[in-house]
C-alpha cells in the first residue's frame, strides 16, 4: 500500500512559522576549556625522562619525582578547569570543594623545584619554582572560591537537588557511553539533543529547588529508563543495524524530548506565576500604606 511522503514544507503541513526549529545540539554549550594549553602540560616534563636514566640513582630518584610532580599538576589543572566550566554553567553553583587550579599551581613550582636542585644549587631553582608558580596562575587563574546564586536558597533543599541532580548525570553518561558502541554519530547526536533538553530540566530545578518535586518523576523514573532503554538499543542496533528498531528508539527519544520540554515549560510558567502573586500582595500592601503606585503588566504575559 502506498505511503504518503510529505515534509516539513510539503503542502498540507504546517508552516514554518508553526514549526519548533529543530534544536542544535550545541545550543547552550560553551567550549571546553580543559583542552589546549591544559594538555600541552602533560608533554612539558616529557624531556625529564631521558634526563632521569641518564643521572646517578639521587638523581633518577628527583629527576622521576619532579616528572611525577609535574604530570599530577597538569591532571589537577585540567580537572580544575572542567569544574570551572560546569559551576559557571550553573545560575546556582557551590564553589569546587578542593580548588584544583591552586592546588596544580603549586604542585608546577614544587616540580620545577625538584627538577632544578639536582646540581646542588638550591637558588635557581628556587627561582625557576616560585616564578612557575606565579605563571600557571595567571595562565590558568584561580578557582571559583565562593558559592553563586546562594543567596536566600535553603541549604538542605539545594543538597537535595544537587544529589538528584548528580544522580540523573549520572544517567545521562551512561546512555552517551551506551550509544557510542553503536557506531553511528547521527544516533550520537540525537542523544546530545535529547540530553541538553534535559539539562535545561535540571538548571530550572538549580533555580528554584521547590520545583524538585514536581520533577522528581522525570529525574529518576523516566530518566532511568531512557537509560535502560538506550543500553539495550546499543547492544541490539550495534550488532544486528536494525532499521526499525532505530527508528523506534528515535520515537522514544523524541517523546521524551517533549515530555522534558512540556515539564521544563510548565516549571517555569509556575515561577513566573508565583512572582505574579509576590507583586499583587506587594501592590496591595503598599497601597493599604497609602502608597499608590502605577499599573504593571503581568509578568506571564496575560493581558491586563
């Protein structure tokens, strides 16, 4: 039996205008920073080792410390640098617990110290540690060393979502592991998408973690079965290229997608409500003070 095709500008459909633009999966991304100048720290003490086995045993035992030194300080600095980028993605972020930059800072001038006292001159490297200790941190800077958005946010609550929140990444990492053994960057890519809709979830909950509850069921229950179901599409689609399968599991993927949007929409309408009701009581009483003030439009939107 014949099918009809038809398209997004197919006659009969509805325009553009109508239409949701397809969301980019790097909309709301910013570049990783953790590259680059981070990883060109791992090949700076690469010189030490030919260095190290060519030196009497004190000096194979400094020259390997100091290369062991360096090489820890530049997996602290491009960690310290990935928990940048996530806490200033966040509106509502805690400060890093251990300040990884600061702590790669030192650890480059400790192993430019050990590198250097070999001969037995403990000024030079001295210098050479104090004055590397002072480039790494103008180069790479400090960490964030205090909360953002805290203010006025129940600390309990926010440890709340923080937990769930961890947890749902969790999730989230496992499908984009799961789907990458099926060898295919389009399903990669479509699983991105799906997975930034959810984020957009998880920082209106950061927001305002009141809104935990009514998220609750999509952070875990059909989160964890997209999960599920992404795992076992995975194994089925990389070993047998099933086109209906593929084409099942990219339904699901676009219900879920929607139902996130609905549920993030639907979250944010709810704010923008209760701030409505903060204005009218605050009118109120203004005006009961005697205090007249102008007529101001809703917030959501609704006319006057």
């Amino acid at each position: 039996m014949a099918n009809r095709f038809g398209g997004r500008y197919s006659p009969g459909t509805p325009g553009p205008e109508t239409v949701a633009p397809p969301r980019h999966p790097f909309q709301g991304r910013r570049p990783a920073r953790a590259a680059g100048r981070a990883n060109a720290m791992f090949f700076a003490p690469l010189p030490l080792l030919p260095r190290a086995f060519f030196s009497d045993p004190a000096g194979l035992a400094l020259t390997l410390g100091a290369f062991g030194v360096l090489i820890l300080a530049a997996w602290l600095t491009r960690e310290g640098l990935r928990a940048e980028d996530a806490w200033a993605a966040r509106k509502v972020a805690r400060r890093p617990a251990l300040p990884r930059k600061i702590l790669g800072s030192g650890l480059t001038g400790a192993g430019l110290l050990l590198a250097g006292i070999g001969g037995g001159d403990w000024l030079a490297p001295a210098i050479y540690a104090v004055l590397g200790t002072a480039l790494h941190s103008f180069a790479f800077g400090l960490d964030p060393l205090g909360d953002k958005g805290m203010e006025g946010i129940d600390s309990f609550q926010q440890d709340r979502v923080a937990r769930a929140i961890e947890e749902a990444e969790k999730h989230l990492a496992t499908m984009s592991e799961a789907i990458r053994r099926a060898g295919d960057r389009g399903l990669e890519a479509r699983v991105e998408r799906f997975q930034a809709v959810v984020r957009d979830m998880f920082r209106t909950v950061e927001e305002d973690p009141r809104d935990l509850t009514a998220a609750r069921r999509y952070l875990v229950v059909y989160l964890l079965g997209a999960r599920d179901a992404t795992v076992k599409f995975a194994d089925l689609y990389g070993r047998t290229r099933d086109v209906t399968a593929r084409q099942d599991y990219e339904a699901l993927l676009g219900d879920l997608e929607d139902n996130f949007a609905a549920r993030t929409r639907a979250l944010i309408q709810d704010d923008r409500t209760d701030l409505d009701v903060e204005i009218e009581v605050l009118r109120d009483r203004l005006q009961r003070d005697g205090i007249r003030t102008a007529p101001v439009a809703p917030i959501s939107g609704e006319n006057a």
